[in-house]
C-alpha cells in the first residue's frame, strides 16, 4: 500500500476497499507508522458488528482516545479532562462541553443544552465534532482512520458526509477502510482516491499467515481454517474468528510481529 498525504499533491481521502475481509492485520497499523505521519495527529475509530453497538460508537472510541480517557476514570475526572483540552486548543469550545459529555455517557448539566429537541441535539453534536477536528488541524495535519466502514452508524456516516466536504480546504486526511457491499457518495470527488486490495493468491495468503504468526505455535490451528475459493473467510471474519475464540490471539500476533519487524528496520 502506498500512502500519499495530500498536503503536497492536493488534498485527498482515501480508501481502502476490500473484496474480502481483511486479515488479522489492522489496516491502521499501517499508514499511522509512515514516515510521513511523523508530525500528525493520528486519530483511529472501528465499527463493530454487533447490532446493539451504541450510536455514535466509532466516535466515541476516537474521542476516548483524543482526551486520553481511562477506564477507572469517574464523571469528575472526565469533565476535567475534557475541559482541559478544549480550552488548551481553542476556548471557543468551551460551549461544547456538553456535546462531549453526552457522547461519554457523563450527566450534562447544561440548561441549554436540556432545552434542546432530540434534532437540535443531532446537528449541534455533528457540528461540534466537525469543529473540533477542523480546529484540530489548524495546529498540526489530522490523520483520520474509520476502519470497517460497511458497520457503521448512520450517526457517525452522516459525520463523515460533511467532513469529506472540508477536506480541500483543511489539514485533515480521512483514511477508510470498507468492504465491496459499502457504498458511499463520494466517488465524484475530485480528491477522493481508492485502493482496491484483491484477493490473495493461496501461496502468497499462506506466506503472509507465516509472517504474521511468526512462530507462535499455540495459533498454529489458524493456518488450518477453511477457506472458500481460495479466500482466508473464516480468518477474515471478526463474527467466524470470535465464535472460535481466536481473533484477539491472532490480532496481538500480528501486531507483536510487526513490532518486531519495525526495531529490526
């Protein structure tokens, strides 16, 4: 995969389009560790599978890991992170403190924020976030990587609908991952890029499994899964992978191998 930021060629948002499911490798592993990252503000988000995952979910693990939130942290400890980084950033921010308290599920207590209908609540919350990440990259470029597009929620689409339009005149790179069933309107973009990852050929998917694995014997089960024309599904699929219990292990494998390739390089 290459990874050309925008800045020097014209803005751009890039995708990734899969025609199967990804190997245990995460996409955001990748392009986060260029060297042309160096310098950026890389913010990550996933959606999930399950049906019952909240709205908003792939955001609100964005804005966990912006505010640097921890889970033992309480409402109190919360609030002051929070405010803290916004008015670090920009004090013009401080009024939309209750929009990031509500996506993190603390108590508001806002009169303002109270009197408002359930569609007032929607616009002010995505015209918050928009203003966050475009205020964001002001002070240095935003890498915005949305794995697992063709999960998302129409919440956190309709968020990504309007800041795709502002990608030509800010610092902020989209970078999104979707399999072949997800559709979106952006196509027409003179900045949009796409690349299209085939499948594997049986040798090559095999080889890639070996370097993943390294050598971890206790993950040795996971090169004998089923495949289907020659496509690893049953690895790819994070609902087959649960159901075997072996997704997390082969993640952190992959993960750990990389790592190890890295210091050797």
């Amino acid at each position: 995969m290459t990874f050309s930021p925008g800045f020097n060629t014209g803005p751009h948002l890039t995708t990734r389009r899969d025609r199967v499911p990804p190997l245990p490798e995460p996409f955001s592993e990748v392009a986060p560790h260029s060297h042309r990252t160096r310098d950026w503000l890389v913010l990550e988000a996933a959606s999930v599978s399950y049906s019952k995952a909240p709205t908003y979910f792939p955001i609100i693990d964005l804005l966990k890991n912006y505010f640097q939130i921890e889970p033992r942290d309480d409402a109190r400890k919360i609030r002051e992170k929070l405010t803290s980084k916004l008015l670090s950033l920009d004090r013009a921010l401080e009024p939309a403190l209750p929009v990031f308290l509500a996506l993190l599920d603390v108590a508001v207590e806002d009169l303002e924020w109270a009197k408002l209908d359930p569609l007032q609540r929607r616009r002010q919350t995505l015209d918050t976030l928009k203003r966050l990440l475009l205020r964001e990259s002001q002070v240095q470029p935003v890498l915005l990587v949305f794995e697992d597009l063709h999960w998302i929620d129409s919440e956190t689409q309709a968020l990504l609908d309007t800041l795709v339009g502002s990608v030509p005149t800010a610092r902020l790179l989209p970078l999104i991952s979707y399999r072949r069933e997800y559709t979106h309107p952006w196509g027409s973009k003179t900045y949009y890029q796409q690349l299209r990852l085939d499948v594997l050929p049986a040798a090559t998917a095999e080889e890639l499994l070996d370097t993943l694995l390294d050598q971890d014997t206790s993950l040795n089960g996971l090169k004998h899964l089923p495949t289907v024309t020659g496509r690893f599904s049953s690895l790819g699929s994070p609902e087959a992978a649960r159901g075997r219990g072996v997704e997390g292990s082969a993640r952190d494998a992959g993960r750990r191998r990389t790592r190890s390739v890295e210091r050797r390089c």
